[in-house]
C-alpha cells in the first residue's frame, strides 16, 4: 500500500498511521512478514510507533497466524 509519493510500498495495515509507517521503512521493515523477527519492545523504540500501531500490526499478524518475537 502506498501512502504517499515520498513512502515506497508496504503491505502494513491501513491503520498504523504515517508516522508508524514511516518510522518501520525507516528501520529497514516493509513487509508485515518481516516483523516476527521484532519484538514488540523494539518496535516501541522507534520514533512514530506507539500503542496504537503495535495493536494493529499486532491484530494484523494474528490474522496470519504470526507474532511478533518472544510473543
């Protein structure tokens, strides 16, 4: 999904918000795949990603029978 011209595309959640999605392709993530491999802590470091956006990337890998790392 593609949230603007300056954001390459991803397959994360609508949902997670801008910032959260820039904060992930900032960190080298563009793939939700990608994530079991993060913990939820690790993601939380990151600047945009809060709460909310780790509820829905988590819901979202749940969907697809995943988790984050140490879950």
């Amino acid at each position: 999904m593609t949230t603007d011209s300056t954001t390459p595309p991803d397959d994360f959640p609508h949902g997670i918000g801008n910032p959260a999605r820039r904060a992930l392709h900032a960190a080298g993530y563009t793939a939700l795949d990608q994530l079991p491999a993060v913990s939820e802590a690790e993601l939380l470091r990151l600047h945009g990603v809060g709460p909310k956006a780790v509820r829905v990337l988590r819901a979202a890998l749940e969907a697809k029978g995943l988790s984050f790392a140490g879950e």
